[in-house]
C-alpha cells in the first residue's frame, strides 16, 4: 500500500478566465455558463458533502484505500479563474474547512485585493499564483491581462499577501510560471523575492 499524508482534490469552480494566455492548455467556453456548479449554493454544499464523506481518510468504501493511506484531504479551488466568483469564495472556502478538508486556490491573482484576502487567508493553507513575469509588455503578449489591458498589479498583491499572512501565519504560498517564448528569457528572482513563496 502507498502511504502519502494528504490526498488533492482538484475542484475547477468555472471554465471562464479574465485573462486569455497564448499557451493555457484548456480549450474551455472562456463565457461564463449558468450551468456551473457554483451558482447553486445548495449543490455546492452538497458537493463538498459528498467529496469529503466519500474520500475522508480511512473510508474502506473508497476502493483508492485498497492502494493508497492518506491521512488529510485537501480542496483545491481552481478554475478557469475561481476569483471571478470571490463572492463565493470565502463561504466555499469556511463550509469545506468546516466538513474537514484543508483549502487551497489556484488564482492569476488579478481579483485579490485586501479585503478579499484577509476573508481568505484565515480560510486556506496554500495560495498559488500563476505569474509569468513582472514586465507589461511581455504580459501583453503572454496574454496575461483583462480584455480592457489590465495587468495585475504585481506590488500591490505583494503588500496584501504581507497583511494576509500577518492574519494567517501558516498561509503558504506558491508561484506557478509557465516558462514559454515570451519570458524564457528573464531572471524572475525579482519576484520571488517579492512575494517570498
């Protein structure tokens, strides 16, 4: 039997995404559609009861505990980009943690702002930002910026991730960069540095 201490479930909240990167892999609608699960509270909730019932640790109805141990679950909050229903987020995030699963978000990052943050920071044990550079022109032709050109605003998230940690100690942070035509040559340590992954 394969022993691993914590078993990652990958729930992607929405096909839509604000952003439009020349290299995502995802060949999802980029139109938000009324049909995904996130706008039924009542199903969410149901959801994430099922989820955590049928993949809590040592539930022998799971046929993975024939193969796998693990002794925590965590809810990753994916997307698309899960932040373009951050009105949810934070009920999503306390309900899962409340069932028993630690919480994690995968975001672009473009819709964190403070009073966002501090909701969700108390709420998650791993952040992961996907960021690509810290230069405007190659985010342009990354793609990664909003129909209207908007960019992220690289220093200000940093000093919000500061505050947040300040709420949450134990918030853990990870950056995810596509490494691709466009970056492959810049020195990203500027930005490790930055937000201190």
């Amino acid at each position: 039997m394969h022993n691993t201490q914590q078993l990652v479930i990958n729930w992607h909240l929405t096909e839509a995404c604000n952003y439009k990167c020349q290299y995502c892999y995802a060949a999802w609608n980029k139109a938000t559609n009324t049909r995904e699960l996130i706008y039924d509270t009542g199903r969410t909730e149901e959801l994430l009861r099922a989820l955590y019932r049928f993949f809590k640790p040592n539930n022998l109805n799971n046929p993975l505990t024939r193969q796998l141990n693990w002794s925590s679950i965590r809810l990753n909050l994916a997307g698309g980009e899960p932040l373009l229903h951050a009105n949810k987020l934070p009920m999503i995030a306390r309900y899962a943690r409340e069932l028993g699963f630690e919480v994690s978000m995968i975001s672009n990052g473009s819709y964190l702002d403070k009073t966002l943050l501090n909701k969700l920071a108390t709420e998650l044990t791993w952040l992961g930002l996907s960021i690509d550079s810290d230069s405007y022109l190659t985010n342009q032709l990354i793609g990664r910026s909003d129909r209207h050109s908007r960019q992220l605003d690289l220093n200000a998230l940093a000093s919000n991730l500061n505050e947040a940690r300040l709420n949450n100690p134990n918030l853990r942070l990870k950056l995810n960069t596509v490494i691709n035509q466009a970056n492959q040559n810049e020195n990203l340590s500027s930005l490790i540095q930055l937000f201190s992954p």
